[in-house]
C-alpha cells in the first residue's frame, strides 16, 4: 500500500488527517502527498487548527478531510498536440 493509499484510507476510516497523524503512519510529507493526490484528480476540505502549547507557543496545522475523486485532472493522462503543430515539427 502506498502513502497515497493510506492517507486515503485513513481518511475514509477516521474522517481527517493532520501532518501528526500522518507522522506515526510514517508519512512525514503529508502536503507533498496531498499535492500528489490532487494531481491526479482528488479535492480536500481543510481547516486550519490553531492552539497554544504547554509552554505558551501558538501553533497551526491543517486537517485534511472528506476527499472527492474529480475524474481525469492532472497529469495522468497526455491531451492530443493541435493537429497543425505536428506539421510543423
């Protein structure tokens, strides 16, 4: 199974993922993974969580949640080149 796989799986189980979540899954570029994924077609809800730590230090994150397959986007597949193009070369 591969990262995409088990964010997505994740997701559907538990309803979101944060970049902590993601980290004790052993993902530890959960945004790069996310932009893959939106690449091939898939859209996120996200929010931004905010917090305050133990020792006063505010910090942020987003949650990702509630994905949705859009069909071909991205670059999974080549458009055919403008049949006038292909003259020219």
């Amino acid at each position: 199974m591969t990262q995409k796989d088990e964010i997505l799986r994740h997701i559907q189980i538990h309803g979101s993922i944060t970049r902590a979540v993601a980290a004790n899954l052993h993902i530890y570029e959960l945004s790069s993974r996310i932009g893959e994924l939106e690449k091939e077609g898939w859209t996120f809800d996200r929010k931004t969580l905010t917090g305050t730590n133990a020792y006063g230090r505010k910090w942020r994150c987003t949650e990702y949640s509630n994905p949705q397959r859009c069909g071909n986007v991205g670059y999974a597949e080549k458009p055919e080149p403008h049949p006038w193009r292909q003259t020219w070369r």
